[in-house]
C-alpha cells in the first residue's frame, strides 16, 4: 500500500481498496456461477481479474492462488477449481478484513 501510496496519494489507496471490496466478491460468485455452467474461459479471465487486483492491494497469497485458478482454467482441469475458488474465497475474506484497516489509516 505504500509504494500505491506513494504513486497518487492515499486517495488512490482507498479508491482501489474500494473497487477491491466490490468487485472481488463479484468476481469469485462468476467463477463459481461458469465453473458451473462448464464455461472455463470465463473462470480463467474472472481469475486472472482477481490475481491482477490482488496484486494491486498487496495480497500476495490471494494472489498466487487466483493464478492457481487460472492455470487450471487455462489446461481445463475443472476438478481442481472448485477447491480453489474455497480457498479463493476464504483468503479474499481475509484479504477485506486487513484492507478495512489499511482503508481507515488512508482515508484522513
């Protein structure tokens, strides 16, 4: 968060917390709702969205587990993915509990 702090100020700090808090939420219920529906490229691109906006808030095991999601998309192992996305899911909780404090240091 510092170095984003540091590009634009800590409004772009909580900006993108912001669209973090709403749209990761959005992106796992998507891949869910196409893992479903048998609609792999869908999974791969909603998780290669929540890898690049991890990357973005500093979650870097979040992450690492989003790419996870992707690769399995990307080769069609579909097995695998529903464990991911419960695992995406919970460290995307957690991921919004530390962003929350992280939110109120940078929003003065």
């Amino acid at each position: 968060m510092d170095k984003l702090a540091g590009v634009g100020g800590d409004a772009l700090v909580v900006r993108m917390i912001d669209l973090f808090v709403k749209l990761s939420p959005e992106r796992l219920e998507g891949a869910r709702r196409a893992l479903g529906e048998g609609d792999l490229s869908t999974v791969e691109r909603l998780t290669h969205s929540l890898k690049s906006s991890a990357a973005n808030v500093g979650a870097v095991r979040l992450r690492f587990r989003a790419e996870d999601a992707e690769l399995c998309a990307n080769r069609g192992e579909s097995a695998s993915i529903s464990a991911l996305l419960d695992e995406l899911e919970q460290e995307v909780a957690r991921v919004l509990l530390d962003l929350q404090a992280a939110r109120a240091r940078h929003a003065r």
